[in-house]
C-alpha cells in the first residue's frame, strides 16, 4: 500500500523526534485534564483560565513545531 502523500511543508520526522512529540502530548493532555477538572464551579476565575489554557496550548503547539519545522507560513 502506498504512503498518502504528505501536505505541503511537511518532512519525515525521525523516531527521536517523534519520541519527543509524543511526550509533549502527553504532558500537554495531563495539563488539560487538569484544566479539565478547574472548569467546575466558583472556585477558579474562569476567564483567566481560559486565558491560561490558550496560552499553554500555544506554547505547547509552538514546541511541537520547534521539533516538526514546517516550511511556509
């Protein structure tokens, strides 16, 4: 069976590399249970931690593409 063809940008990622992504998403899944579990109620400010959680899935997304270089915008 043939490989699907990658999107435009997109390279072979090494198995180390992998490796690493695959740990990234699993701390970052960990980190949005907790999150998860903040959304219940009073006791958080649920605007700041809509802020928070945006701005780690950010910076989580910035990592992974510290690994993957995607080319283009």
């Amino acid at each position: 069976m043939a490989k699907p063809a990658k999107p435009l940008g997109y390279r072979d990622l090494t198995d180390a590399e992998l490796k690493v992504i695959n740990n990234i998403k699993k701390i970052g899944n960990t980190i949005g249970e907790l999150f998860d579990a903040m959304k219940e109620g009073d006791a958080f400010d649920q605007r700041w931690l809509a802020i928070a959680k945006t701005d780690l899935q950010k910076g989580f997304m910035a990592w992974i593409r510290s690994i993957t270089k995607p080319g283009g915008f």
